[in-house]
C-alpha cells in the first residue's frame, strides 16, 4: 500500500545526461510497501524513518521495473547504504515527504548521487560544519535568505558527490574534503585533500542541480570506468 503517489521525476531526470531513470513520491508511505526482507532492515525503527524506508524502497522498485528488475528487495549494507541488483547503480533521498531514487546500469552509469534538500535548510550556524572556509566568505557575501539556499545548495551537492563516490572507493569523507562551486545549474567539485576517487576519475568533478519549489536538488553521475 502506497500512501503517497509514485511518478516518473522530471525534477530529478533533469539532472543526468546519461540515460538515468528517476522515480519520486511525495506523501506518506505505507511499510506495508516493504518486501520482507526490507521491512527485517527497519524492524527496531521509528515510525518516520519506517516510512521514509519504505518511500524509497517503493520508488526503487518503480525503477527498476523500467530495468526489466522486477520485485527486487532493496535490502542495506553494512554501512546502511542500499544493495542494488548486479550490474545497476541507484541512489536514493529523502527530505520532509518527499523521496526520490535514480537508477541506471552500470554500462554507462559507473555511479550515481543525488539528494534533496528544503531550500532553507543550512543555517549560518552550520556552516563551519558542512563549508570551506573559502565557502564561508562567499556565504557570508550574500543576503540572508541567498545564503541559506548558497549553503544548502554546498550541502546537497556535497551529499550527492558522497553518494556517487562511495560505491566505488568504500571511502567515508568529510564537508570540508572538498570544495564546491556552482554556475548556470551546474556545480564542480574538487578535492582539498587526497580522495581515493582520484585513482579512478581526475578531477573536477561535475553535477548539476535544480530548484522546484521549497526543494533544491542535487545529482552527479560518473561514467563508466573503462571510459576514456
């Protein structure tokens, strides 16, 4: 049961050059929408965090049935991220009831990040906690209201870069390991200190970002590996 309705994402399609399917809902979810194998993963949750599992669980599944992946369960890892079929790459976010899953294969998707975030999110009290101090001076520029969405804009893209990064090297970062700039829909991403992606991809690394509403979001896609 599906308590809030599933769609094809415009917003989140958006985002992605390559052929990557995306799927939102925006409402509640049922956890009677978990197989159960996934209900056995958020069996000692809260309530909202059942219901944001299930969001996401019952996007995937929309997606990948545009795989020909039917009735897949997307269970977690050990370090809580989602297990996707062979051969698929996904990511998924959540903020408030709205939740979003992007999938691709990995033939031409290596990786795949995104997040969504409500556009005042990032007060100036977090920002020594998710910006550079070069970020910080750029924030600290602007107006109040164009600093709160400049600083949640930062951390989304950031997010979105963890998640892409972090099936290919297992490595956990932090907000200051990277800068961010951002320009016409799109941001870079470059490294402050050694990052284990650079072994795989040089940097920068780009993404691009939209805002519909009181939601910015954020995506970035690495291309295959073997790709020259």
């Amino acid at each position: 049961m599906h308590d809030g309705a599933i769609t094809a994402s415009r917003l989140l399609g958006a985002l992605f050059e390559s052929p990557v399917i995306a799927f939102e809902s925006r409402g509640r979810t049922s956890a009677e929408a978990l197989l159960p194998e996934e209900a056995a993963c958020v069996a000692r949750a809260a309530p909202k965090r059942v219901s944001e599992f299930a969001a996401g669980r019952a996007c995937a599944r929309r997606a990948l049935a545009e795989l020909e992946i039917m009735d897949f369960a997307l269970r977690m890892g050990v370090d809580r991220e989602p297990l996707w079929p062979a051969h698929v790459t996904g990511s998924i976010t959540h903020t408030g009831d709205y939740c979003g899953v992007v999938v691709a294969r990995t033939s031409v998707v290596a990786s795949l990040g995104v997040d969504a975030e409500r556009r005042d999110a990032v007060r100036a009290e977090l920002w020594r906690h998710i910006a550079t101090g070069e970020e910080r001076t750029v924030l600290a520029s602007l107006s109040d209201v164009r600093a709160r969405e400049r600083a949640t804009l930062l951390f989304s893209a950031k997010e979105s870069f963890f998640k892409c990064q972090y099936p290919l090297t297992r490595e956990w970062l932090n907000f200051n390991d990277v800068s961010v700039s951002v320009e016409d829909g799109r941001f870079t991403v470059r490294p402050c200190t050694s990052l284990a992606l650079e072994a795989l991809r040089e940097p920068p690394w780009e993404g691009r970002f939209g805002v519909e509403d009181a939601l910015i979001v954020t995506g970035m896609a690495l291309g295959p590996l073997n790709a020259t």
